[in-house]
C-alpha cells in the first residue's frame, strides 16, 4: 500500500511539472486552433497513454495535435516524449514533419540528423552537415553523436570535413576527438593546424595533450595563455605549477600554488605540492607547516607522514623521525619509511636495525633488491666493509640479469679498492646479462668508474681483456685512449685520439676527450682550448665538456673562469670529479672555508671517492703542519 501511494505521487509530482512545462510553453507560441486548456489536457494524455503502454492512442493524439498546429518548441517536447525504441519509426516521421513545418529550426535540423545518424541512415553525413552547418558550440555537436563510438564519430567528422574544410567548429571536434581516442600527436598537429586558439576548452585540451607527450615548455606556455584568459583557473594554474615543480623550477611554482591557495585555501593537492616544493627549495620549516595542515585528509597522511620524517632527520630531530616515520601505513611511501627508520636504529644499534630488516624482507619479499640494498648501505656505513661487499656479490649473484644491479657490484668493488678483482667479478657479472648491448654497457660503466676513482692501469689493463668491445671499433679505441691518458700514458692517448678524431672530425665527445688530455699533461693548450671550443659550441650545457674548459681555464690560472664553468657543471650534473675540481679552485683562491664546507658536502654523497678523500688528506696535512 505504502508503494502504491509513493509511485501516485511521483506520478502527480510530474504531472503537475508538465503543466507548468506546457503552460510556459503555450504562452510563448503563437495562438493554436485549439484554447490552451484543451492543449494541455492533451499533452498530459500524451504522457499518460505513453506510461501505460497505449502508444496508438498516444499517437492518434499528437496527429490530432500536430493538425492543428504545434510550435516549434512543442514539436520538441513531444519528441522528447517518444525517447524509447519502440517509438523509432514514427518519432522519426514527426520529426520530418518538424523539419517541414520549421525548416531554418537547428533544434528540428539536430534532431533529424541525431536520428539519421544513431540509426545508420544513408543520409547521415548530409543531415549532418546541414544540422552542423551554423553551429558554433561542439557540446552540441558531441550530443548529436553521443550514441556513436569514438571511432565512428571520427569516421563522421572525417567526412564532413571533406564537405567543407574550412568548418572551424567540426574541425575543433576532430581535434577533440583524436585527443579522446588517444591520439595524442595528431590531436596536437590538429589543434595548431586550426590556427591561433582563443576557445577555453581547446587551450585546455591542448595543454593537457603537451603535457601528456612531455612537451613542458609548450604546455607551460598553453597554460599561461589560459590564466591570462581565465585568472580564476585553480586547475590551470595548479598544472601550471605542477610543470614548474617537475622542470625543478620550485620558487615558480610556489608562487602559483600560494595564488591558487588565496582562491581554494582547502586545495588538499595544492597544499601537497606547495610542501613538496618548500621540502625542495630546502625551506624546511615552511615545508613542515603545510605537510601538518595535510594530515587531516586521509588519501595524503602517509605522504604527509614520510615527509615530516625526513624533514625531521635533516633537523637531527631523531625522536621525532622515527614517530613520523613508524606512522605511515602500507602504502607507496610504506617502503621508503621503514627504510629510514632502520636506517635512524642503526645509528645505535646496528643489529636491531639488520633483524628489522629481515622482518620486513618477510613481510614484503617483492622489495627484496631494495631492502638488501639499504642493508648493505648499514653494514658500509658501520664500517663493515666485508659484510657490505659480501652482501653486494650475493645480491648481484640473485639477480644475474640486473643490469643496475651488476654495474652497483663493480662500482662497489672499485670504491672499496678490490681492483685485483674487478676481471673477475665483470666476468660472473657478463655471463648472465641476456645480450651484447648490455654488456657493453656494463663494461664501459666499469672502465669510467676505474677511470674517475684514478684506476688508469686498470682501466688499460681491463679494456685490452675484456671481448665484449672489439679492438677495430671505434667505441674501444676511445676507451682505450681514455685510459691511457688517466694513467698518464698521455703520447699512446694522444696518437689514439688524434687518429680517431681524423677519422670522425665532427665528434665532439672525441674533440672533449682530447682536449682534455693535453690539459692532464699540461701541454699544448693553446691546442686543447681551440677543441674544447668546439666542443662547446656544440653543445653549451654538457658538464663534460664544461669540466674539460673549467680545468683548462684552471691550469691556466684564470680562477674566476675556471669557478664559473666548473660551478655551471656541478648544477648540471652530481660527478665527484667536478666537485673535486670546483674545491681545488675555492683552495686556490684561498677560500679555504667554502672549499671545507664543499668538501664535507661531497664526502657524504661520495665518502669513497678517490680525488675527493685525496683532497681531504691534504687539507687534514696542511691543518697539522700550519699547526707545528
């Protein structure tokens, strides 16, 4: 009983709506044959034959209706009422009889090509075209098609944009709809093809399709014309610093999120990004307080959580870390966290933190390489040298075909000396990486560790062994030649490097390696600055050949070059060697503090690097003879 009367009054809440629909709509028709009473007496006639079934009385009653005359807004309304499949045909037919009574109507003109083109009539493309013809607006024109796939409406658009070309509005759907279907690079030629874009909705769907195929100072661009356009944009503008903040441009995009902050103080992700970027521009306290504000919304606490615990750990706040840090919750950061706090326990206890690590290598054995890894950097740390690198071969023997993993194994073994061993581990470690290239790659990492940790003789001796990189190749000839000159064997270098240059005068890597071979030697460097010259035009920004210059500029005792290009490379790049050579210039220049804080700097990233401990035995003797 009480469904009954529930589903009476819905059908007299709508019957009373309808009314009100009607009665709006008869006042603004022209006068019918019929008094307006009467008109509305039938529509809901209409209705309730149609809610029960009775389709041909409803029918014989929109004849009646359409007879005497229908405006163009309640030929409209009666085809909304025939919305089932079973009304097809003759919904079709009224609609034709609207397109005759009302032939400049878009609304007649979109139904009948809606019709036409749902049901796969041979006229779709024509009636399309003539609907389409004087619309400016592609949500209707996407309404019109709605029942078609993506790739059938661009099958459509394809063929009326071959009626008319120059259709702005069908080709900014084209456009839309290649970026719906994936198709990311025509979507983006399409967008620029039509021409300057002014229509907020194409600008947002063209910086998306940039920001999609990682074209970040396009979509930065697109995106600064939206906010130009629409100020108010949180989204354009939370994009734009989303891009400023991947380009590490933080203080830009801390000055779009506090902007879009003003407008939606309760912008959970923009908050989160805003923290991440104060974390990044090294503004810890900044960075904490909005990491805080974030811990109330659940889907970021962990985030907020790992965050507040490295911000602690940099703050030697250890107590508070390791809260922060035992608090987040399996998730992304799950990992990363625990870590971490391991890593906090060691400082204590070394073996508490191993056996936590054993526990979560249970609890998570997909992590496996991960939690070894932070395992070995415990025992390195401790100075448990053996444990560390025995770890690091049992690991590397687990995963045979891990390129990184192989090239961490050798890496490891150079830094901590065990030079004797090196052709033998890179012989286990190439048998079972699965092709060539990969073992070229590994060997060439080898052979430029040995050569940055100043193993030159090793290098020479393990390049003339090694018979992944043939003798007759030019790759083999340059690391030979490198090789040379690192153990300071400079005329074989040089002769090499010279006859491969010869032979291939546009390579400036070759121009930089012999460039910066006279400069080790000391000698023609009139020549070496004429190649390093080359190099760099070529190529401005490489911090290889930004070192080469810098320690050219060096021998030749023009200091404030010399910081200049070496301070360019160390922003481009995290090399040991240039930070070695960026000190000697500070100690030359008799800026013993900064070359001090530097090195202690580099030390921690890099505590078993060969030129920068050199660097820090010869500080630690001249504090002890300015002592005595």
């Amino acid at each position: 009983m009480i469904d009954q009367v529930q589903k009476l009054r819905v059908i007299l809440t709508k019957t009373c709506l309808l009314v009100v629909l009607l009665c709006a709509s008869c006042a603004a028709r022209e006068p019918a044959n019929e008094d307006g009473a009467s008109q509305i007496r039938d529509y809901i006639l209409i209705e309730l034959a149609l809610r029960r079934n009775q389709d041909k009385q409803a029918y014989e009653i929109i004849e009646q209706l359409t007879d005497s005359g229908l405006s163009n807004q309640n030929y409209a309304h009666l085809v909304s009422l025939l919305n089932k499949r079973k009304h097809d045909v003759y919904r079709y037919q009224l609609i034709q009889r609207w397109n005759d009574n009302y032939p400049q109507s878009s609304d007649a003109l979109l139904a009948l090509a809606k019709e036409d083109i749902c049901n796969g009539n041979e006229q779709q493309t024509s009636s399309a075209s003539n609907a389409f013809k004087n619309i400016d607006d592609i949500n209707v024109l996407r309404a019109t098609m709605a029942c078609l796939n993506v790739g059938a409406q661009l099958l459509l658009v394809s063929e009326l944009q071959a009626q008319d070309a120059n259709n702005r509005t069908i080709n900014q759907l084209s456009c839309h709809l290649l970026a719906r279907s994936s198709q990311a690079a025509e979507a983006i030629r399409c967008f620029e093809h039509i021409g300057p874009l002014s229509d907020i909705r194409d600008l947002r769907a063209l910086a998306e399709l940039y920001r999609m195929t990682q074209q970040l100072p396009l979509a930065q661009q697109t995106y600064e014309q939206l906010l130009t356009l629409e100020p108010n944009d949180v989204q354009s503008r939370y994009e734009l610093a989303s891009i400023y903040y991947d380009q590490s441009n933080f203080a830009s995009a801390i000055t779009q999120l506090e902007s879009l902050l003003l407008q939606s103080p309760k912008n959970r992700n923009a908050q989160y990004l805003l923290a991440a970027s104060y974390y990044a521009e090294r503004e810890l306290d900044k960075s904490q307080i909005w990491f805080e504000k974030i811990l109330v919304y659940q889907p970021l606490r962990n985030l907020a959580f790992y965050y507040l615990g490295m911000i602690a750990m940099e703050s030697g706040n250890t107590e508070q870390a390791m809260e922060f840090l035992s608090s987040v919750t399996p998730s992304e950061e799950y990992l990363p966290a625990q870590l971490n706090y391991w890593q906090l326990v060691a400082q204590d206890d070394l073996m508490v933190a191993i056996n936590g690590l054993y526990d979560l290598l249970d609890e998570q054995p997909e992590n496996r390489m991960a939690i070894k890894l932070a395992q070995i950097d415990l025992y390195n740390n401790a100075g448990e040298k053996l444990k560390a690198t025995q770890e690091l071969v049992s690991l590397a023997d687990d995963f045979p075909t891990h390129l990184r993993l192989q090239v961490l194994r050798m890496q490891w073994l150079i830094d901590q000396g065990y030079v004797d061993r090196i052709m033998a581990n890179l012989e286990a470690s190439l048998s079972g990486l699965i092709n060539d290239t990969q073992k070229r790659q590994l060997i060439t990492s080898t052979l430029y560790h040995l050569m940055e940790q100043e193993y030159g003789q090793q290098a020479v001796t393990l390049v003339e062994a090694q018979t992944i990189i043939l003798p007759d190749t030019e790759k083999y000839t340059l690391l030979h030649s490198l090789a040379h000159a690192m153990a300071g064997n400079f005329a074989t270098a040089t002769k090499q490097l010279h006859q491969l240059l010869e032979q291939n005068p546009e390579r400036h890597d070759i121009q930089n390696a012999l460039g910066y071979t006279y400069v080790l030697e000391g000698k023609q460097l009139v020549t070496a600055e004429k190649l390093l010259n080359q190099a760099l035009d070529s190529n401005p920004d490489s911090a290889a050949y930004l070192d080469s210059m810098g320690w050219l500029r060096f021998k030749q005792g023009d200091l404030s070059a010399a910081e200049a290009l070496l301070t360019r490379a160390n922003a481009y790049t995290n090399e040991p060697t240039i930070k070695a050579h960026l000190i000697e210039v500070y100690q030359a220049q008799d800026r013993h503090e900064e070359a001090r804080q530097m090195l202690n700097e580099a030390l921690e990233s890099f505590p078993d690097s060969v030129p920068l401990k050199a660097l820090q035995l010869d500080a630690t003797n001249l504090l002890k003879s300015a002592n005595d």
